[in-house]
C-alpha cells in the first residue's frame, strides 16, 4: 500500500512538472490562442461570438494550459522570491535560452528528481535476484535523482559560461569600431547603433537591447546599468562605469573609450594565456588514459606476442 502512494505521488509530481513545462514553452511564445484564433476570423471577414471562437480551440488551449498557469501561479506564490530573482537573472546571463521561464526551469529540475525516485519504486516490483534490486537499484535511483535535479543547473552555467566567453572575445574589437565613430562625430547611441548592425553576436544582441530601452524612455545610465546586470562579466561593468562617469564629469568619450579598448585587448590576451597555460593539464588525462595506452599497445604487442612465442616464453607461461 505504501509503494503504491509513493508511486501516485510520484506521478502527480511528474504531471505537475510536466503541465508547468508546458505553461512556460506555451506563454514563452507571446501569443495569445484566443486573440490568434479572433484575428484569423477577423482577417477571413467571418463573425463569431466569443463562445464559438473558445470552443473552435484545441482542448490543450481551452483546458490544460489555463489548469497549468494555475499551477505556475501556484508555484510561484510558494517559492521563494529570492530563488525566483536569482534564477531569473542566471536566465539572463545565459542569453534567456528558449525564453524559459523560472517555473519551467525549477520544473526540469522536479522531473529529474521524479524520474529517480520513479526508478525506486519500479524496482519495487522487480523480483528478487534480478539486477535492479537491493543497494544495485538505490544507487542507479539515486544516481539518476541527482543526475536529473542537478543536470538543468550544469546546463544553464555551461550557456552562461559560453555566452560570456564571447562577449570577452568580441568586445575589444567593438569598443575600436566605437571608438572610431565617435571620433567621427557620431554620437554614442549613434555608434551603439552602428555597432549592433555590423556584427551579428551576443555583443551585438545586448547592444540591441540598449537601444531598444533607450527608444522606449528608459535613461542611457540606467539602460547601461542594466546591460551590465544582465551579462555578469567584469569588463561590461568597467565600460558601463567609465561611460557614466565620462557623461557625468565631461570627459571626452572617445579618450575613455580608446583607454577601455586598449585595456580590454589586455584582458582578453591575459585570458587567452590563461587558456594556453591550462591546455597541457587538460591535455594530461586523455593521453595518459587514451593515448599511451594505445601506443603501448602497437609498439610493445608485436615484441610481447614475440615474447610469448620463444623459448623464455615457453618457461614462463608454460608452453611445455
């Protein structure tokens, strides 16, 4: 009986992960069934009340999904704000991968939670003396429990870690092209603007946005300030500073932006011998588990089945 409740609790975890994944790929979107569904009737000249235009739906869109918002509204409203903020912004840093959303990614993580303790209860019913019983099935459980909770996590740093990486690589060269329309009488958003049309990368993208927030009424310092927030690297956030300071204190924007272009040419050569120092370490593992003994096997095989075969060889394995 008890196996029995921890499977259905398990599988209502597993439909509630599931619905809340759904919410978040669906809103993720921006569009709105109903209001599709009314410009399509709308567009063919057709008239329709409201009622026939809910019922014309699919049953995921006039069911399912309004049952799975409740339940990401629900699961905001008990998770902590703080974990929800932290998570929201480590969505940002990453690029927002899939516009996912903080309910969709803590539900990833229940689902692979789920499916470990859903491999415990299985094994709960395989019979004894086969391989998925005993300390064998806790630790696969176990292993495919933590494997699933952690795994969302790993993944999200690895997209930060690769989205950071280049917006180190492109920004010196972005900060020259920068440095060169200013010069030229371009104004800073002027130059920002060109920037984002030249290249097509992360850089570019958070360049974009700025604009775009600058376009719609948002401040140059506060829009700067919030790229900064949202990329997570030092040399954004020295840039930002330098900018705001130079507005403030009317220094000349092409010298600051030149001194931050040298500066950052610095930092990305410090980084790439930081890699080059790093290689042979990297290097150490597979050649001493991949490499040598491959080498081992095709220079010292022919003199070992040599070996085996004379006379020595005979004594010492027994050849009579």
């Amino acid at each position: 009986m008890n196996i029995a409740i921890i499977a259905i609790i398990i599988l209502v975890i597993l439909i509630f992960a599931g619905l809340l994944i759904f919410t978040g790929l669906r809103s993720s979107r921006g569009e709105d069934p109903l209001e599709t569904r009314l410009a399509d009737y709308v567009s063919r000249g057709e008239t329709a009340s409201l009622e026939e235009i809910e019922l014309s739906q699919s049953f995921s869109e006039r069911v399912v999904l309004p049952i799975a918002r409740r339940l990401g509204e629900l699961t905001i409203r008990f998770t902590p704000q703080n974990a929800i903020q932290q998570t929201t912004q480590r969505l940002e840093q990453a690029g927002n991968p899939g516009n996912l959303e903080p309910t969709v990614f803590f539900a990833l993580r229940f689902i692979g939670l789920g499916f470990g303790f859903l491999m415990l209860t299985v094994s709960r019913f395989v019979p004894e003396g086969s391989f998925l019983t005993g300390s064998t099935a806790l630790l696969i459980a176990a292993g495919a429990a933590m494997f699933g909770f952690f795994m969302p996590d790993l993944w999200l740093k690895s997209r930060i870690d690769r989205r950071q990486k280049e917006i180190r690589r492109a920004l010196p060269d972005a900060l020259d092209l920068l440095t060169i329309c200013v010069e030229a009488g371009l104004g800073l958003d002027a130059a920002i603007d060109r920037v984002q049309e030249k290249w097509d990368n992360e850089l570019s993208l958070i360049f974009a946005r700025v604009l775009r927030e600058m376009q719609l009424g948002k401040l140059r310092r506060e829009a700067l300030r919030d790229m900064a927030n949202r990329v997570g690297i030092p040399e954004i956030t020295s840039f930002v500073a330098a900018i705001i300071q130079s507005e403030q204190l009317g220094v000349s924007m092409a010298n600051v932006l030149r001194i931050q272009a040298d500066a950052m040419r610095v930092k990305r050569r410090q980084l790439a011998e930081e890699e080059a120092q790093k290689a042979p370490i990297k290097m150490l593992f597979p050649m001493a588990f991949l490499i040598f003994p491959s080498l081992m096997i095709v220079l010292l095989g022919p003199a070992g089945i040599i070996l085996m075969t004379s006379e020595v060889g005979q004594v010492f394995f027994g050849g009579g």
